[in-house]
C-alpha cells in the first residue's frame, strides 16, 4: 500500500464517494450547473432550461434533496429548488478545468 502525507481519511472518502454517486448522472450536474447562477429555480424553469421532461427532471430533484444537496420551498403550486450545499459546484469547476483523454 502507497501511504503519503495527502493521505485521505475514510470518512473522507466515503463521504466523496456519496456525493459523487448523488451528482452522477449528466441531468444531475446541469442542475447543479443551473443552480450554481441562480438563487433558486422551479422546476418548470429547469425543465425549460433543461428540455427536460418534468417526471425526470422532478425524479432527479428529489432525490437529490433527499440526499442532501439541494433545498426546496414550495410557494403555491410551484417548487422552488437550491442548492443546500453550495461546495458541490467545485465538482463543476473540477469537470470544467478537467482535461482527462479517455
């Protein structure tokens, strides 16, 4: 086993390990994207921005509230969604600089 100084802790990992397989899904990260410029949006302006159906997009939404990432407020009829944990957009930031050639 390799050990260096930038060893990560379990937990760490673990705890990377869940983000990454809530965000895992193409939809999952243009919502993030989305929600990263805007205070929050509802789920018909995702969709709209999105060109997402509203089952998917509403499938992709809750679970990602239930996991933790994302808030939601309900005004009227309409859904309002942000993001909880704003941290998560370095992911974006990460994907973005990424320039891996697989």
């Amino acid at each position: 086993m390799i050990t260096t100084d930038k060893t990560l802790s379990r937990e760490k990992l673990e705890k990377a390990a869940f983000i990454l397989k809530t965000v895992a899904h193409p939809t999952r990260l243009a919502i993030i994207d989305l929600l990263g410029s805007q205070e929050k949006m509802s789920v018909n302006e995702l969709c709209r921005a999105l060109d997402c159906e509203q089952s998917l997009l509403s499938h992709h939404l809750i679970n990602m509230k239930l996991k933790g990432l994302l808030n939601c407020e309900q005004d009227g009829q309409n859904r309002f969604y942000s993001l909880k944990e704003r941290d998560v957009l370095k992911l974006i930031d990460c994907i973005e600089n990424c320039d891996c050639r697989m």
